[in-house]
C-alpha cells in the first residue's frame, strides 16, 4: 500500500487508518485475540495506522488496543498509533464530572497523552491530535501541551481533529512545530470541509487531513434512507467501470480523489471489509463519475 506523510513533519503513515471507535459495539473485537485477528488483517492489506482516542469506548478502548499489541510484539512493532484527547464527560470511572465538556489545556494535554502512552504501552505516540476545539481553552495553552509533548519526545507530531480554518491557523501561530493534520468529517453526505474552507487549508500547507466515518458511520447501507438509496444504486451503475467495484470501494474512492489527499479513517470492525478498503486504493474515479456520486448523494445537479 502507498505510504504517505499527513506533513512533512510528519511520520510516516498508511493511505487508509484503521478506526477503533466502535470496537467494544463488536462482541467479536472486543477482545485483546479478537481485535488482533483484525490488526493482522490490517497489516497484511498494508493498513499499519491505527486511529483511537482517550474517550472511545467510555475510555477503555485505548486499553483494549494496548492488550492486543501486547499479545504479539511484531505485529507492534510495524503499526503507528494516532489518538486524541481533549473531551471528559460523566462516566463511572469519572463519577465526579457533572457535565461534558472541551479541555484542551497545556496540563490536561500533558496528561491524557502520558494516560494514553500507558494504556497503549508505548514509550512515544506518532501522532496526538486535540480532539474537539475547547471553546474555553486559549490557543497559547494548547499550543503550550503539544509543545511540551513534542519536546520531550511523547509525541512524533501533533494535530487536531474538528478544527475550521481559523482555528487551525491561530492554534498554528504558536506552534513550535507545524500541525501535520485536521481530521474531520468528510463523505459525499457531509461536504463541509470542501465549503469551509478546511480542505483548501490543507492543500495551501501541503498536509493531508483525516477523513472520519468515511462510510457516513453505517448511512451508506440503510435502505430507509432516500440519499443512500440513490448513492448506492448511481455506484451499482458505474462498477463495471472499475471491475465491478462495491459501493464502499467507490466511495473510498471518491474521498481518496479529493486534492488535499485524505486519509480515510476506516470504522469497519469486519476482516472483509478492511480488505475490500484496501483493494479500493487502486481505483482512479474519473472527473466525470466523482460529480455523477456528488450528485447522486446531493439529490441536485452541480450549481
Ligand atoms: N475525530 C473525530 O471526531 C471522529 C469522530 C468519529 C469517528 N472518528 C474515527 O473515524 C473512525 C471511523 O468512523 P466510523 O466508525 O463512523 O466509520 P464508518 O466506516 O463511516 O462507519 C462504520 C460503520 O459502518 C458499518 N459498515 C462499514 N462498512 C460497511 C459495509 N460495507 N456494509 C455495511 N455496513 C458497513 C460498520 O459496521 P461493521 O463493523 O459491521 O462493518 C460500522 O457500524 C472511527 O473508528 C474513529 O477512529 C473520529
């Protein structure tokens, strides 16, 4: 599989990132054996990103992603490891929080990134993003964690995720460090970041960003959904074009296409799916088939 840099500051990562949100929803991942089954796939379809967070899971995931990596050094040893921090709400271990909130404070950040280095059992993470903008945190104190954690050698590279353009640029003017990615939300239902002006950002600091629930988190296959429905029947009528590709290869396909080069973060917790992905890397849409999903997603022609 292509490898690729989110920045030039950036390590090294795969084309596509595996996403962890939804492992414990799956009886058969949430397990340490079970999770690993479905590492090794990822690897052996050269999937080696591996997309997480402090909160999934009600924060047990980072745990649970930990104890498979734990089960089999090799297969350790070739993954890089992306997680987030920043959003605490009320749960059972944290009985004290009233309400949920954004804290992306130099001291928070500090933190939950060393948390995250224990649970996952890494000395240092590739890649930690500040999940959410804290509308109450100042950029010079967030700016204050990823610089520490970069110069200690906790982080290879810092980012953020549901950053605008703005808040990506201002957090950017006291970073000792550039930021390497914004990952957001992005399938042909959810455009923002082409109208937001996100996406140009990314082309105009040559980074890529993350594209999260690529597959519109599970929308793409509901038959009650009017959108779906015409999505995937304008994909059935366009595979013969690309060998009879399957609506989630081509709408990996499409968030592939874009220019700023988006790194599809995958939500699938299934062995066949992650393969049927990776095989998507090898389709070239064409100009004229990514406007004909635009539109069939959209319900509209183009303006
Ligand atoms: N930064 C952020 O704020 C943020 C927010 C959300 C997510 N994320 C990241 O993005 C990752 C992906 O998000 P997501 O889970 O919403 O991704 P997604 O791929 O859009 O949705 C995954 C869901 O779709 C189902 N699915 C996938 N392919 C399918 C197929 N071919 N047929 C039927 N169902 C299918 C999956 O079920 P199966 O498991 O059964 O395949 C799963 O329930 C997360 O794991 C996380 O790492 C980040």
């Amino acid at each position: 599989m292509t490898r690729a840099r989110l920045h030039a500051a950036s390590p090294e990562f795969s084309r596509l990132a595996f996403g962890t949100w939804r492992l414990l929803d799956s009886p058969a991942r949430a397990t340490p054996e079970g999770l690993l089954e479905l590492l090794k796939t990822c690897l052996d379809c050269g999937i080696t990103t591996i997309d997480t967070a402090e909160i999934y899971g009600g924060y047990r995931v980072e745990e649970l992603v930990g104890a498979a990596l734990a089960l089999d050094a090799g297969v350790k040893q070739r993954m890089e490891l992306i997680t987030k921090a920043g959003i605490y709400v009320p749960n059972s271990f944290h009985p004290e929080r009233r309400f949920a909130h954004y804290n992306a404070a130099a001291s928070r950040l500090v933190k939950s990134a060393e948390k995250s280095l224990r649970w996952l059992g890494v000395e240092v993470l590739d890649c930690f993003l500040v999940h959410r903008p804290d509308w109450l945190g100042s950029i010079d104190e967030t700016a204050a964690g990823l610089n520490q954690l970069l110069q200690e050698g906790k982080i290879r590279s810092a980012g953020v995720s549901n950053y605008s353009a703005s808040q990506f640029a201002a957090l950017s003017t006291r970073m000792d460090q550039p930021l390497v990615t914004n990952q957001v939300e992005f399938h042909p239902f959810h455009l923002d970041p082409i109208h937001d002006g996100v996406f140009d950002q990314c082309q105009e600091r040559r980074l890529r960003p993350m594209a999260w629930s690529p597959m519109a988190g599970g929308r793409l296959f509901a038959e009650d959904d009017a959108a779906a429905v015409r999505l995937r029947a304008a994909c059935a009528a366009m595979a013969e074009r690309y060998d009879g590709a399957s609506p989630d290869q081509l709408v990996l396909a499409w968030i592939l296409a874009h220019p700023a080069g988006p790194v599809p973060v995958l939500g699938t917790t299934r062995v066949e799916r992650v393969q049927a992905a990776a095989a998507a890397l090898n389709l070239a849409l064409s100009r004229e088939d990514w406007y004909g999903l635009w539109e069939a997603a959209q319900g509209r022609r183009i303006p």
